[in-house]
C-alpha cells in the first residue's frame, strides 16, 4: 500500500495538480481501490475499451471507449472517443463524446472537443472547450 502512496505523488509531482492528488490519495488509501484502476502512462497508446471502477489516470493517449468513475487526464494526455465518468479532470485533450455526471473541470492547460454533457463545470483561464455543450 505504502508503493502506491508513492507512485500517486511521482504523479502529482509531473501531471496532476495537487486537488487532484488529495482527491486521488484518499481514494486509493482504501484497501482494494487500487485494484480498480487503471493508469496510462506518457508515450503508451491505448486502443479500445477501459471499464475502470475507480480511477482512471491518463498521461499517455486513449482511442476508444473509456468508462470509470473519475478520469483525470495529465498534461500529456490525450483521449479521443467516447468518455463517461462521474468525475473528469482535464489538464490535456479528451475529444469526441463526453459525459460528466457530477463534475468536469478544464485546466488552464486543458481542451475539450466535441459533444459534452455534465452536471456541473469548471473552466480555468486558458482551457478550451469547443462544441455542444447540455448540463444535466
């Protein structure tokens, strides 16, 4: 458990912003979350489907269908296809069809193409959001 701990702050230190990292590390301190999560890391392609019960952590780049229950996309990451969460994270690019049940949050560094659908957002200065957006 203690490698873990770990592994989230090297994380933190290069992609993710620290509220993520809070948010991240009372998760995963549970026993048996760490199981349910998936992490794609910078320079990995992944193509097909992520059903990830937990987290999923993207700093490499997605093309498919991604599901989990939170979805925090680093700086590096990419993600293109169809992307359903109660909680998604943008710091990179998530494009195509977006669906946040609670919260989506566009970082300065952060854009998002395509149609989105979220209960609540949060756009920083300096990210992009670009299509149909509908609130939930």
């Amino acid at each position: 458990m203690r490698q873990m701990a770990c592994f989230i702050e090297i994380i933190d230190n290069n992609d993710i912003n620290s509220k993520a990292f809070i948010f991240l590390k009372d998760k995963f301190m549970s026993e048996g979350n760490q199981d349910k999560s998936i992490f794609i890391g910078t320079g990995v392609v992944f193509k097909g489907s992520i059903n990830a019960p937990n987290q999923a952590i993207i700093s490499g780049t997605v093309e498919g269908e991604l599901v989990a229950k939170d979805v925090l996309i680093g700086a590096a990451g990419v993600v293109t296809g169809t992307t359903q969460a109660d909680f998604i994270d943008v710091k990179g690019e998530l494009n195509q069809s977006i669906t946040s049940k609670n919260v989506l949050i566009v970082r300065n560094t952060g854009k998002v193409t395509g149609d989105v659908t979220y209960g609540e957002i949060e756009i920083e200065r300096g990210g992009k959001v670009k299509g149909a957006m509908k609130q939930v």
